[in-house]
C-alpha cells in the first residue's frame, strides 16, 4: 500500500517529463526549416543594433529545429515604430523577435503620441544585461562632481530632445537641483565627444558599454570624469560614481528617479508579439537562457566589454507590469521632469 503515492509520483513526474519532450518536439517541427525575423528597432550601428545582432547571431542554435535567425533593422520614434509592428503586425507564431527597448514601458507610461502597443502583452524572452548609462565631464570642465554640477551652470551636449541624452539631463535639474545647460541636435555621440573634445560643450551621456568599448583610454589617461550613473544597480567597474536614484532630495524625487531606472534594469534583451502559443514561448525562453550560458556568445561579450548579467523573460515581464502599475503620481511627477518642469 505504501507504494501508491510513490508510482503515483513516478507517474506524475512522467507525464511531465512527457509533457516538456512533447512541447519540445512540436517547436521543434514549427521552427525546423524557418527563418525568424530578429527586428532591431534603430539603424545600423549603436547599442540596441549590437546586442540585436550578437543575440541574431547566436539564439538560432539554441532554438528547437534550429531555424535561421536573421536580423533586420526597422528604426523610427526611438524603438516605437518596430514595437508597433510586432504588437499589431507581425504573425504572432514566435516568429517575429525584436530587441527590448529599454524606455517602451516608461513612454506608454506617460502616454506618449506614438505608442501603439501595450508593453504588459509583449512576451519577454529574456535579458542580456541592464542598460547601465553614464554622463560624464571632460577634464576641462569646472564640473568635477554631481555637487559641482549643482552649484555652476555646466554646459551638456545632447541627440534630439526625445532621446536619454536630453531627457535624464532634464531629469536631474528637475529632480536633483543641477544646473545643465542642454544643447542638443548633434546628430550622435561621435559629433557629441568631438564637440565636447573641442570645447563647444562639457560632456555628454553614452552607454558605459560603448564608452569603455570606443572611449576607454580617456579613463586611463584622466582625460573624463564620470559624473553619474543610471541604473537600479551600480557596475561593478564604477563603485565610487553615484547613481540616479541617490540623487533625489524628497522621498517623492526618489520614488520618480527609480522610476525612470527602471527602464535601464530592463536593459538588452528579447521579446516577440502578445499570444505566441506557450510552446514557443517555453522553446524561446529555455534556448535564451542557454545562449546566455554559452561560451562562444560569453567570448564575443567578452571581447566587446560586455558584462553579461542575464534576466529571464519572467523577470522582465515583472519589471514592465511594475513600472505600469506605479502610482500616478510618480509617473506625473517623472512625466514632468521628462520635459524639464
């Protein structure tokens, strides 16, 4: 008699067992022969065009059936434009993939002409690594410090006004007390250190990514000063610069500079449209996970200085429903340090 809960167990285990080979093979048949479209929602070049393509370049041979993965670039509205297209568009088979934009959550959020989709029905796949941001001085500025920046007038470089090179800037005069003068319209951030190289501006703001990438040897010859973090977490490389959400003078300051890091502990990563059959969904989250464990994608990371700090596509739903969720009043007080009041 004792053996009945035990082979009913065995039975249970196997049906499951069973279950997952199941699931399994039946992605495996949809994907075998496919090509799967990885949507990258900014031109060539830049960070979300990078991580687009080294997840493009090595998803496929964790994927059931290993189809092609090919990665196509559709910019337009920071990212709006290829999120519009999956959430309405583009088949819902789990064939269509794109790359997380970091801020989709935050500009439906605030309700932000343009946004055509609700980023809670996205199926998130999973994260590379948070979107660690940095804004930084040259080393002629008077500006050393956040203090600094609180007490003088420091002139930042900035892309057009909807881009986090104005917009966290703006943040920080209306939530943290600093003084930046914007000029913005340059173009990216080569035109922005070549200004700021050149003396027309103090500094500017780049993904710590590309800066030790393409910029590291400034650091190394005291020719920068990083002035400030935003992420939820510090980088392991930057213990000593402050971050964002320390910067608040209020409970109410803080609570809307978490907010707005919110959006960078999303980071890089992956998603595809609402109603991917739950199969699918299982296939691409399993083989995300085991990308981001591989060793020749770990190799490639490594050799563009990237820090690979992976989130599985469980989390990063979470992470989207909490920052639409937030109380009104955060999200009214951020909306309004978005456009500098």
């Amino acid at each position: 008699m004792r053996r009945l809960p035990c082979l009913a167990l065995i039975g249970a285990f196997s049906l499951l067992a069973f279950g997952h080979e199941s699931a399994q093979a039946d992605a495996a048949d949809f994907y075998r022969g496919r090509t799967v479209q990885f949507y990258i929602g900014s031109a060539p070049g830049g960070g979300y065009d990078f991580f687009g393509r080294l997840i493009a370049r090595h998803l496929g041979r964790f994927i059931p059936g290993k189809p092609n993965v090919v990665a196509v670039n559709m910019p337009g509205a920071g990212g709006l434009k290829m999120a519009g297209f999956l959430y309405s568009i583009a088949p819902k088979d789990g064939s269509a993939l794109g790359i997380l934009a970091q801020t989709a959550p935050l500009e439906q959020a605030f309700g932000v002409s343009g946004v055509q989709f609700d980023a809670a029905r996205f199926t998130y796949i999973g994260r590379v690594a948070p979107a660690v941001e940095v804004t930084y001085a040259w080393n002629t500025s008077a500006t050393k410090t956040l203090e600094d920046a609180r007490q003088r007038e420091t002139v930042m470089g900035g892309a057009s006004p909807d881009t986090n090179t104005v917009i966290y800037l703006n943040v920080l005069n209306a939530l943290a007390g600093t003084k930046f003068k914007i000029i913005s319209g340059y173009p990216g951030t080569a035109e922005l250190n070549i200004a700021m190289e050149r003396g027309e501006i103090e500094g500017t703001t780049k993904t710590w990514e590309a800066f030790r990438a393409e910029n590291g040897a400034w650091l190394e010859k005291g020719q920068v000063r990083i002035l400030l973090q935003y992420a939820l977490k510090k980088a392991y490389d930057l213990p000593d610069t402050p971050l964002m959400i320390d910067l608040g003078r209020t409970p109410e300051e803080r609570e809307a500079l978490r907010f707005f890091a919110s959006g960078n502990e999303l980071g890089r990563g992956a998603m595809t449209t609402p109603d991917v059959p739950a199969d699918r969904t299982a296939a691409l989250r399993a083989a995300f996970d085991a990308m981001v464990r591989d060793l020749e994608f770990l190799a490639e990371a490594a050799q563009r200085k990237i820090d690979v700090n992976p989130m599985g596509g469980e989390d990063v739903a979470a992470i989207v429903r909490a920052i639409l969720n937030a109380p009104p009043s955060i999200v009214e007080r951020a909306k309004r340090a978005r456009e500098g009041r």
